[in-house]
C-alpha cells in the first residue's frame, strides 16, 4: 500500500478483501461492498489520483477490466484542485 494513501489504508484492505472473495468466489454480493467500501475511501482520501491508480490497478489485477478502465479514465479527468 502506497504511503500517500495511509489515510484509508484501513478501508482499502478491507475493500481488497471484498473484491478478492468477489472474484475468487464470484459473489456479486462481495463485489458491490467492496465498491461502496472504495467509494467511501475516495470521498476521505486525501491524495485522490494516487487511490485512483492502485484502484486501477487493483481492478486490472483482479480482472475487472471495465472498473479498472473506469478508474483510469477518472484519474484522467483529476486535477490537482479537484483532488
């Protein structure tokens, strides 16, 4: 976990476990929590463009390729004032 995201460090683990068990066990359920757990870490986050990159690369990862691409095309869009 990257230092700049220590402030949701603890909502970022959790939210890996969530979408881990949704991908090995294919849990619809499992992934929903885990996207309303990063939901929640990029309103508290304060270095949004660094979470939204291990978020695509969390995604990618696993094989969510359309979150992940979703992710990647968010960090485009992040400015340093918007963050």
């Amino acid at each position: 976990m990257p230092s700049e995201l220590s402030d949701v460090a603890d909502l970022l683990r959790v939210g890996y476990s969530e979408l881990n068990i949704a991908y090995c066990l294919g849990e619809e359920s499992a992934y929903e929590r885990a996207r309303a757990i990063f939901a929640e870490a990029e309103t508290a986050c304060q270095d949004r463009p660094a979470l939204l990159w291990w978020l695509a690369r969390l995604y990618a990862d696993l094989g969510f390729f359309a979150d992940s691409a979703a992710a990647l095309s968010a960090l485009l869009t992040a400015r340093p004032g918007n963050a």
